[in-house]
C-alpha cells in the first residue's frame, strides 16, 4: 500500500503544524488504522501536495507536521464536461467515481425525460454534497490534487445551450445512429453528454443534433448509462488527451 492522501479544505504551509478536521481525522483513524509516526500526503485542491507526519492522535483530531510541499500535475491536456442524465444514486457513484480518475474536469448531473432518480429540490444539496464526495475521494485514491467541479443539476434543454457554448466541442452518445470519433477533428475542450437508464429518447437526441451536438456512437452493443460515460472518456482521452 503506498502513502495515504487526504483532502483538507485549509490553507496548507509547510513546516507548521496542523490539527486536521474531524471528519479527516476519523477517516485517518478509524478506516485506515494511521497512528503516532505514520507518514501521509496532503492536498487542498490547489495543485501542491504537503508531505505530512503525525505528531499525536486525539480523541476527536490528528495532529500533522505539515513537510515539503510538491507541485504534481496530472491534469489531462483535454479539459472535459461530463453531462451525465440522473441516474440511480450508485450508478451517479460509479459514474463520477470513474469519470475523475480518467480526467474529467466538470460533471454536470442533468435531468432527462427517462431519468429515474428523484428530483426533489428539497434533497439537491443532500445530493450535491454526496458528489462532490465522491469527486473528493476518487482525487484521493487517484493522486489528482485539482478537485474537478461539481454542477447543479440541470435540465436537458438548458443544459445542451449553455454548455454547446463552453467547449470548442460536444458530443452525444447514441446506440442508434452517429459517426465514429476518430473522424472528428481534435478539440481543445470537449462536452459529453451522457442519457440516463434508458438513455435518451429520440426527441432528446434530436434536440441535441439541432443544437450542434455530433451524435457519436461507440460499438453495436447497448452500453448502460455508467459504462457509456467510462467509455466515452477513455475513447476521448486516448485519441485527444493523456491517455496514449
């Protein structure tokens, strides 16, 4: 096993000492059993990473000596949105779980016709703070040190104008009709629009097509929601960005 990371939303300077936040430190000691002389690394989000040693663990805390900091890049060239239609809660997990240890910079859960999750506003930042977990541990397990971000949720139709516009280009998964991604020219940044269980219906596909989304299809089989999102990014990072 190598040297644990841990994400801590604090400003991080080394040779100070630092006494981690509850949650961290509950983590630290209860799941990974870490004790009194343990070594592991720290990061906030802004690109460095702290060496860090445990000098005593409290009840409720875990206090660091904060070491050498580290400048470690390993962000894709290819700076990717994932619009994923809602899904299941462990399908949405696995979704962005995966989705941020193959580089993708923005997710962007986005309401569809077929979407079988619930959209209760009253839980969207239950919802909310669940992903931004889930983006957070896989940064840990990983070794990215940019945390990528979070979107609301979104409907489908505000969803395909505003971000045809953020990215020099934009894709939509279709099973049933499309081109092969390899023909398209290389983007800068790229859109990937993802349906739900059931995946788009035809006039979700074609609304996308109107607005400027190439429709591109992966293979002859029927790809479920999660693994057409995996794939889509591995196809996109191998041809345009990191993964060569």
């Amino acid at each position: 096993m190598g040297i644990p990371r841990a994400f801590v939303d604090v400003y991080l300077e080394s040779g100070t000492v630092l006494d981690l936040p509850p949650e961290v430190s509950h983590h630290l000691k209860s799941v990974l059993r870490l004790g009194k002389g343990a070594r592991l690394h720290l990061f906030n989000g802004n690109g460095f990473e702290f060496d860090a040693d445990i000098l005593n663990c409290g009840r409720h805390s875990i206090r660091v000596q904060i070491g050498e900091a580290k400048h470690k890049d390993y962000e894709s060239p290819l700076e990717t949105i994932l619009l994923l239609g809602l899904c299941r809660s462990e399908r949405m997990d696995f979704a962005i779980q995966k989705a941020v240890e193959l580089g993708v910079h923005t997710i962007v859960p986005v309401r569809c016709r077929r979407s079988q999750a619930t959209a209760d506003a009253k839980r969207a930042s239950h919802r909310y703070r669940r992903r931004l977990a889930q983006v957070i541990g896989a940064c840990e397990q990983c070794g990215r040190n940019h945390i990528p971000e979070v979107g609301e949720e979104m409907d489908l139709s505000v969803a395909l104008t505003h971000y045809r516009q953020c990215t020099d280009g934009a894709l939509v998964l279709s099973p049933y009709k499309g081109i092969c991604m390899s023909q398209l020219s290389k983007p800068s940044s790229l859109s990937l629009l993802i349906g739900p269980e059931g995946g788009l219906s035809d006039v979700e596909l074609d609304q996308a097509i109107a607005e400027g989304w190439a429709a591109i299809r992966i293979g002859p089989r029927i790809l479920r929601c999660e693994t057409a999102a995996l794939a889509g990014l591995i196809m996109a990072q191998t041809l345009w960005g990191d993964m060569t």
